[in-house]
C-alpha cells in the first residue's frame, strides 16, 4: 500500500501546499499573510519568499540582523 503524503490544498501549486505541510514557520507565516490578503495568496506567499530568496524559511530568518531590545 502506497503511503500518500499529507497537504493542505489551499493554493494552486501542490509544493507550496507541501511547504505548509513541512514547514512550520512557513504555516505561520501563511496565517499572518491571511490577515490581510486573499487566503490563496497569503499561503502562497512562503512558497514564494523561499523560492525568491533561496534556502530554507529558517535559514533566511537566521541571516536577519537583529538589533538587540
């Protein structure tokens, strides 16, 4: 019996609904987005900073500078 991968069909493109599923951060940031765009866009967005940006979400958020509090 073959095992089926988990998604979570919001967008139209099956390795962003996959990024949702794998990825916890890009999940948040997909419901931060939700607030203020269009659902099907807002899960998009993750899908589409990594791809933009390259690596990983937690690898691009380790490279940020912060500025201490």
């Amino acid at each position: 019996m073959a095992t089926k991968k988990a998604t979570i069909p919001i967008t139209n493109t099956p390795e962003a609904n996959q990024l949702l599923v794998e990825d916890p951060l890009a999940l948040l940031l997909g419901m931060l987005l939700d607030q203020q765009v269009p659902m099907e866009w807002a899960f998009l967005g993750p899908y589409t900073l990594k791809e933009r940006l390259g690596g990983t979400l937690d690898e691009l958020y380790q490279s940020f500078e912060r500025e201490p509090l």
